[in-house]
C-alpha cells in the first residue's frame, strides 16, 4: 500500500516535471519575434512583401529539390535492383540546369530591383534632416527650420548594471528622438563625425551607413503617428549596443507646434545675456534694432529733427557713461516723446545702445546684455 502511494506520487511529480520541461521553452518562445517588424511605411511594405516572396520561392526550390533527390535515393536504390546510369556531358541536362536558375533569378530579381529603385528615390521630398553618427549618439539638424540637437540613450545606468529591473524599452529610448510630421516625405543626410555607424529603423524601412566625409541619403514617410525605435547597425566601438535610434512620429499639428518651440528655444539661447558677445555682432544686431525702433524719431543718420527729437550723433548722454543711457531706454523721460523701450530683450537693448555709441561719429565702450540684465533689477 505504502510502495503503491509513493509510487503513484512519483509518477504525479514526473508528469509535473515533464509539464514544466516543456512549458518553459514555450514561454520563452512566445516573446520571439520570427518575421520583420510590422511596417509603417510603404518602403518598409515593399521590403516586407519582398521578403515574403523570395522566402516563398526559397521553399518552393528547397521542397522541389530535396523532393527529387530524396524520391529518387528512395525509389532507384540498389536494393531493389537499380542500376547507376553512366552517362557524361549531356547537354540537354546542363542546358536545363543553367536556363531554369537563370530564370528564377530574373524572376526575384524584378521586384527586388523595383524595392532598391524606391528606396533611392529622395526626389520631391517635404522635410530635410541631416543625421550624423558620433561615438556614440546621433545630431539631428533641421536644415529647412535652422535648428538641432544630439540624441543620446536614457536608459537609467542602474537598468544597464542589473541594480534594478530592465524597462520594456531598454538600450531602446533616448532623450530627445528624431521628430517628424506624419504622411510628410522626410529626407535624411545621413553622414558620421568619427567612425562608421550606420542608421536604421526597420519600420520605416530605412538603413542607410554613415561614413565619415560622405553624405549619403535615404528617405521614409511614416503612415501613423507613435514612436518607431531602431539601433546602429554598424560596429562602431565598444558602447556600440548603447546608440539606439527613436522616431517620433506626430501630427502634422503638434509637428507645427513641436518646430515652433524649437524654434524659441534656439532664439532664447541665442540671446542669452549671461553669455559674452562679440562687438561686431552686438553692432549688426543693434542697426536692425535701432531702424524698427528708433529712426522714425533720431532719423537714420542719428541727426534727429530739431526742435522735436534730439541728435544722437554726437550726443553727450550717448557718448558719455553707458549707465546713464541705459537708464534713459530703460525708464523713458517723463514730459518727452521718449517712451520705455523695457519690452525690448536685454540683447536687444545692449545691441541698439552699443550701436548708437559706436555709429556715425560716437566712438564709445560697447554694453553687454548682462548689464541689461542686472539693471532691470
């Protein structure tokens, strides 16, 4: 009874071993991807449906063949008394065997060659962005909208060194991805600043080397808005596996509304008053500011008109202690048509004083944006 039940409880722990033995490897193959990545580009199709054909001719040549020999191993086998024909140089079979490759090449090689065509294709593109490779992150500039930016992995180090558990989109997600308008043909310059890396993203259809002193171009237009992530596909040094590429694909709306803030963040950088400037470009700057702002009143001469608005050629306020003219700008004078230029940025106002104290005939010290700044205090 005893020898019964430890029996009966060994073969229920063999079948729950065996149960598990197999139901681990399913597991595990339930997260493998067999086929590309679901295209969302009609590039990205047309590679996807190559595939699919030549795969399906690869196993109709693989079926047909090992078909043949194996039916013919089996069915002219000496055992059952055939005989080895001995025959040499049939041109028949060698003419067979040298047309019907050739065909079946031809037939590949049609749509394969129409897939490459429309890969090269960049004609009648809508949006220009130059991609370049650095060890290890990409730039992005936006050639048509005048601004850029790097795009380097965020994956938190504590994923990468198993301190904490890996995120679905780990090696996969970066800082800042490439952003682009949906239905938009975008062309891509695709070059490197160091080594070869080479750009790739499989749902756009797009993968494309970036070699040094080359620019190479490719193109994509993605057919839904998401997020479509690839990885540098070349090896280009040790943080190899850590240069991933991310797409951000929006409506043309918020692509609008995206370029309009890149643009005011590049213009808030530009007239960033804690950096120094360059004379010059405070000069050129300040002749723009001085034409929309204050020629109609001091006239472009800096001569002014008498009796109404003070010459500035020449002034002694302008061509004495630049604290006293700020001031003026900033404040206005009561009882005068001198208003408060306050609404000006601080490189504005630095830049239209620096050039009225160095126009004409004023020779004086320039003032810096910083100034403004701290005298708005």
């Amino acid at each position: 009874m005893q020898h019964n039940s430890i029996r009966i409880r060994g073969s229920g722990l063999a079948r729950a071993a065996a149960a598990a033995l197999f139901a681990a490897p399913a597991a595990a193959y339930a997260a493998w991807e067999w086929n590309l990545q679901t295209p969302v580009s009609a590039i990205a199709r047309q590679q996807y449906e190559l595939h699919a054909f030549i795969f399906w001719i690869c196993v109709v040549i693989f079926v047909g063949v090992f078909g043949v020999m194996f039916y013919s191993l089996f069915k002219h086998r000496r055992s059952v008394g055939h005989q080895a024909e001995q025959f040499h140089e049939n041109t028949a079979v060698e003419i067979v065997w040298t047309v019907i490759p050739f065909l079946i090449l031809l037939f590949m090689a049609w749509p394969a060659t129409k897939t490459i065509l429309a890969m090269k294709d960049t004609g009648a593109s809508e949006l220009t962005i130059k991609v370049t490779g650095y060890q290890w992150k990409w730039g992005y500039d936006y050639l048509q909208d005048g601004f850029g930016y790097y795009s380097n992995l965020s994956t938190p180090l504590a994923q990468i060194e198993n301190r904490e558990p890996k995120g679905p989109n780990y090696l996969l997600e970066v800082d800042r991805p490439m952003v682009v308008p949906v239905d938009t043909k975008v062309r891509v310059l695709i070059t490197a600043g160091d080594v070869i890396h080479a750009w790739w993203v499989p749902t756009l259809g797009v993968k494309q080397d970036a070699i040094p002193g080359f620019v190479r171009d490719s193109w994509f237009r993605a057919e839904k808005v998401g997020t479509f992530r690839g990885q540098c596909a070349e090896l280009c040094g040790k943080e190899h596996g850590f240069m991933p590429v991310v797409v951000e694909v929006k409506s043309k709306d918020d692509y609008a509304k995206w370029v309009a803030g890149q643009k005011q963040k590049v213009a808030a950088a530009a007239d960033d008053p804690s950096k120094p400037w360059d004379d010059k470009a405070l000069v050129a700057r300040g002749e723009k500011v001085f034409a929309a702002n204050c020629a109609a009143c001091h006239q472009a001469n800096g001569k002014g008109v008498a009796g109404a608005f003070p010459a500035l050629d020449g002034s002694k306020l302008v061509q004495g202690p630049v604290a006293d003219q700020l001031a003026l700008v900033l404040n206005g004078k009561t009882g005068t048509a001198m208003a408060s230029f306050r609404q000006l940025s601080d490189a504005d106002l630095a830049s239209v004083i620096t050039y009225t104290r160095n126009a004409w005939g004023n020779k004086a010290g320039p003032l810096q944006p910083a100034q403004v700044a701290a005298a708005r205090k």
